[in-house]
C-alpha cells in the first residue's frame, strides 16, 4: 500500500452490536438487521477500528499477534476492512 493510504484511519459508520467470544464474534448492523459471524482475526482486525489507528498501525499489530510478515499482514488486514466496508460497518477518515 501507499504510505497515503497506510495513513488512512478507518471508523464506524453505522449503528452496531458486537458480542466477542474465544473462537468467534458476532457483527450486528442494527441499520440493516444483518449479522456477520466473525472469526479470530477478524474480530482482531475490528477491534482495532475506532477512528484512531491508522491502517498501518492496524496492520502491524495483526502480523504481530499471528506471526506474520507486515506485508502478508496486509493483505489480511486489507480483505476484512474491504468486506467490513462492503457491508457498510466502516467508513475512512
């Protein structure tokens, strides 16, 4: 990713619940009445979204937790927001 890009900050966009759990979570889009089953690394990455970390700071403490490469971090990282985006829980600051 570009550095303009690994600055970006991503955040909520949209009413939610979300119930953690060891193995699993669930993401409920109260606007929508959708629910997402999220597994380990994607509650990882969702946790870390608060309109405050940026990608880049997202992404290295994911490679970090499951012992991975910055750069295969990334891409991880990159299909969980791209899917939380798709589905309207986040937007980009």
């Amino acid at each position: 990713m570009s550095p303009m890009i690994l600055k970006r900050k991503p955040d909520h966009s949209v009413q939610f619940l979300f119930k953690e759990s060891k193995r699993s979570g669930v993401l409920i889009n109260l606007e929508k009445y959708s629910y997402f089953i999220l597994n380990n690394s994607a509650q990882t990455v969702w946790k870390q979204i608060n309109g405050k970390n940026s990608l880049y700071n997202i992404t290295k403490k994911f490679a970090r937790k499951y012992g991975l490469t910055v750069k295969r971090g990334e891409r991880d990282v990159r299909k969980c927001l791209e899917f939380f985006k798709k589905n309207g829980f986040i937007k980009f600051l």
